[in-house]
C-alpha cells in the first residue's frame, strides 16, 4: 500500500492521503460506534461542546456552533479498536513511523450539518509533545469530506518549521494563519489523512446538509520520548507494531488518587 514515492511525499509534505484503508462494512461499524458514543454521552449527561471559541466568528455564530469530541474511543466501543491496529493502518504506519509503533491517544470529532465548527490552524505538538518528533496523526474519515463540510486543511512542509509558537488554548494566530492558508484534503469515507503532529492542519465550518465524521489516531516511535507529562491517556502505550525493547517501559506508569465525596 506504502511505495517509496508515498514516503517521499510524506517527508517532504508532512502529510499523506491514503485511499481505502476501510472497506464500506468497516466503515459502517465506526459510524454506529460514533453514534452509540453520543447516544450514550447524552444519556450520562457527558455531552459537552468542543466548539473553539475565539476571535474568527461573531459571538453570535459561535452559539450556533457544535463540535463533539470524545477521547480514547476503543473503551467505548470495539469497532474503534479494530481499526487502531488494522494490518492496513500498521502498513503504513510502520513506512511512515517505522518498525515498532505506539499508540498515545484516540478520539473521535463529529461536524453535524449547517453548523458544525471551524477547528482553527495549529499543530498538535504543544498538546503532547515529544523529543524526536515521530508523532502522527491518522485520521480515519467515516463520511466523504470535501470543502463544503469542512474538510481537513493542511499546509504543506510545515512541519519542517518545527515548534511554533501557539496563543491562548494552543492554536496559531488567525490573522496570520487562517484556515484559507490551508490545502483541502478532499476524502471519501475509508480514506485515511495521515500528518505529522508539527503539520500545521485544522478545518473550516460545515456548511453543508451533510454530517462529518472522523475518528483520530495519534502514533508514534516507541523511542519517542515525552518532553512534558501533559495530556496523558491510559491506553497509551499500547503496541500496534513490533516490540517494546525496554521492558522497565511496557506500561505507563499512572498514579491513582482516591476520589473525595
């Protein structure tokens, strides 16, 4: 599936489409999966709005606008499970990342129509960063995106630029990078975006009748080494490809705290 052109692509642009990793049933079994998440999100009352709110809207259309997310999906459902260590998504993985991969974190972004949120430029590293920067992103899409639903932007090389500086809840100046800057990445449902965690990326409104549904997977080399403890996920560390040489480093290590009340 990976060719050596798709890995050249890959370095020099910081980001790669893959086409049909998921096949229509696999794909359908993530949509019901998303969609028993909310179901049940809503029951729990655990619904909560992931909308950024900003200077890039009115305060009148940030109201309007919904973005669910919901982290660390393969708790919640298998289907989501399956797909984080699917021979296909190993495949190119392992091109891309190399033999022995880890996965730090899953979740899952839903853009309902007419009003689904903008998702402003930025790069991933400040929320999780890590020294050798092998992280990437691995966007599953279970609906076809494209402009009018606010499909993924990215711009290419700018991973080669390193570490930016962010503002207020880790996102890049608007003025100086809006989601216009970026290069759409027009998918079917199956396909999957793979970018580097310092690609700059985001996605503009959904202004279509149309739902957009994704589900994330962020991977990295199992050398890759924290640079600060944020934004720690149990399922972390989980072996999608090869081995974990160091055997003092095979689970994270956690510490519970007794809940008051």
């Amino acid at each position: 599936m990976l060719n050596e052109v798709d890995k050249t692509f890959y370095e020099d642009n910081g980001y790669l489409l893959v086409k049909g990793v998921f096949d229509q049933n696999e794909v359908e079994q993530m949509r019901e999966g998303v969609d028993g998440i909310v179901e049940r999100a809503l029951q729990a009352k655990q619904h909560s709005n992931h909308a950024w709110q900003g200077d890039f809207a009115t305060p009148e259309q940030l109201k309007k606008l919904v973005l669910r997310g919901f982290h660390d999906v393969q708790y919640h459902d298998a289907a989501f499970l399956r797909a984080m260590i699917h021979p296909r998504m190993v495949e190119v993985l392992t091109g891309l990342i190399g033999p022995n991969v880890q996965i730090h974190h899953s979740k899952m972004l839903v853009k309902p129509p007419e009003n689904g949120a903008a998702f402003p430029m930025h790069q991933d590293y400040p929320y999780f960063p890590y020294k050798h920067h092998t992280m990437l992103a691995a966007s599953v899409h279970l609906d076809d995106a494209d402009e009018e639903n606010g499909c993924l932007r990215v711009i290419p090389g700018s991973h080669k630029q390193g570490p930016l500086p962010h503002i207020g809840t880790y996102y890049l100046h608007q003025k100086e990078y809006p989601i216009a800057m970026g290069t759409p990445c027009p998918a079917q449902a199956g396909d999957v975006l793979f970018f580097n965690y310092l690609t700059i990326h985001g996605s503009d409104c959904n202004r279509s009748e149309r739902t957009r549904r994704n589900v994330l997977y962020q991977y990295k080399a199992v050398t890759d080494e924290a640079v600060s403890d944020g934004h720690v996920n149990w399922g972390a560390g989980l072996m999608v490809a090869g081995q974990q040489p160091d055997f003092t480093k095979a689970q994270p290590r956690f510490k519970l705290e007794p809940q008051e009340g």
